[in-house]
C-alpha cells in the first residue's frame, strides 16, 4: 500500500510540475499572441468583412457602411482593367521572382561557395547593398538611371547609338529589372546558407564516380537543398505580390495599364476612387493568389520527396 502510494504520489506531483511548465509557457507566449491577434489575424478579418460592404471615404456609403454580398467581387470580375491587372501581376511575378531572383540567386550563390572569404565578403557586400536599400530609393535610382536624360540614355549616346525612352517604351521589363536587383541579394543568402550545408564528401564521391560538376549539381545538391528552394520561392512570391512602392514610383502604374499589378489598382480603387469596400475586395483576391501559390510550391515539393 505504501509503495503504491509513492507512485501515485511521484505520479502527481510529476503532473503537477509538467501543468505547472506548460503554464508558464503560455504566459511567456500570450504577449506574441496578442500581438498577432492584434495586427495580423484583426487585419485579416476585417479585410474579409470589408469587402462585403460598400465601406467608402466619399458620398452617403460614407456615413454608414452597408453590406452588399458579393456586389464587390461582381464588379471586379466583370471590370476589364481587373483581368489586365492579374495578368501584369502573373508576369511580374514569373519573370521578377520565380524567374528572376530565384535562378540569379542560385547562380551567385554556386559561383561564390567555393571561393575565398575575402572574395565572398566583397560580392557579398556589393549584392546586398541592394536589397538593404529602401524601395523608394531603389525605385528614385532606377527612374534617374532609365529616364530620358538618364544615365544609360548617357552612355549609349556617348558610343554613337540612339536613346531610348525607357520607362515609356519597356515599362515591365524595366520594373522587372529593377525588382530583380533589389530582391535577388534574399536569394543569394537562403541558397549560399543551403550549399553551405551539402556535405563535401558526397560532391567529391560523385566527382570520383565520374559525375562532373553540373550532374553533382543537377542530381545530388538540388535535391538535398529542395527544402530551401521551396521556402525561399514562397517569400520571394509572398514579398514580391505586395510589391507596390517600387511600380508605383516608377511608372505609376502605367504608361496606361502597362505596368498595374494588383496592388497598384487596389490602390487606385481604394484610395484613388474613394471605394474602400472594393479596394479590400481586390486585397482579398491578392492575398487568395498568395495562399494558392503558397499550397502549390509545398505540394510539389511533398511529390518529388
């Protein structure tokens, strides 16, 4: 009796310390998660309630907000300058991040891993200075270096060839640019931190077998830093659908609608044209592309495990 005793004893009291820890985990917890109830999941559930209404700055929908259903989203999807923006979106997406700042990334971070640290750090330093820098800065850089009387309109008429109007003539292409040579330094460091981990003895056991450099790259360092690969392309997409200081001070989004992603004519919708219920419509279907493209990067990396 007194044996079982000193179990049931031991047992309580061992309970009782396990309660007592995941209590005080809870309360070093509770600030973070006010916090997030605070400014992540209250801005989520208003956007969501938002734009079901007719919420407006101007006109009587501004002195009382009414819910109107899915009039917001009716309009939208009707609105021809709405499908214009989701396509300027999907290019800017694939050829700034996807394309871009992932394949640019990758290749500076193989070109730097075997060289010395002297040279890593100069590289290093020049490649990230860019990302360090604000965006309006980045963007003011960008409109003085492709503007008409801008530096490479310069140089090419310095060599004898014909300017060009840069910002007018290639709008995407030159916001596209721009955005690779801000973000690309994100890349570089989530893939230099990845190949940094491959351990060498399984590169130099295929070199012996026969594998040259490109095969050891292609078929054993890809799929061990798959993980990364996937993680960076959801905060490269994520960072690069919200991307709207950048367009907007190069090209406003235009000229027209050459340049107007999502953000930009949620924007114009909202704080433009003074209809905040359908500015949050378009937010709702900005973060929906977000959470899709999210899903699809980690079940395609689940497939290839």
């Amino acid at each position: 009796m007194k044996t079982n005793t000193a179990v049931s004893t031991s047992v309580a009291l061992s309970r009782s310390k396990r309660d007592h820890k995941f209590l005080r985990s809870i309360l070093f917890l509770l600030p973070s998660w006010i916090l997030l109830l605070i400014f992540f999941v209250g801005p989520v559930i208003l956007t969501f309630y938002f734009s079901f209404t007719n919420l407006s700055l101007t006109g009587t929908a501004a002195q009382g907000i009414e819910f109107v259903g899915f009039q917001n989203f009716k309009v939208m999807f009707h609105d021809p300058n709405f499908r214009i923006s989701i396509i300027k979106t999907i290019l800017f997406l694939l050829f700034s991040a996807i394309i871009g700042q992932q394949v640019l990334g990758f290749i500076l971070a193989v070109l730097m891993k075997e060289k010395n640290k002297t040279f890593r750090r100069i590289i290093g330093i020049i490649v990230i200075a860019g990302w360090v820098t604000p965006e309006i800065v980045v963007a003011f850089c960008w409109v003085a270096f492709l503007s008409d009387n801008g530096t490479l309109n310069t140089l090419l008429q310095s060599v004898g060839l014909k300017s060009v109007s840069w910002l007018f003539t290639f709008p995407m292409v030159s916001v596209i640019i721009a955005n690779i040579w801000h973000g690309t330094a994100f890349s570089m460091l989530v893939y230099q931190a990845a190949l940094d981990d491959v351990p060498k003895s399984i590169e130099e056991a295929a070199r012996i077998d026969g594998a040259s450099r490109l095969q050891s790259l292609i078929r054993i360092v890809l799929p061990i830093i798959k993980g990364s690969i996937v993680t960076n392309m959801v905060l490269v997409t994520l960072q690069t659908l919200g991307v709207f200081t950048l367009i907007y001070t190069m090209t406003g989004g235009g000229p027209g609608t050459a340049t107007q992603t999502l953000p930009i004519f949620m924007y114009n919708q909202a704080f433009v044209n003074y209809q905040l219920g359908y500015g949050t419509a378009i937010s709702l279907i900005l973060l929906i592309i977000g959470i899709i493209a999210s899903l699809l990067y980690i079940r395609s990396m689940k497939a290839t495990i």
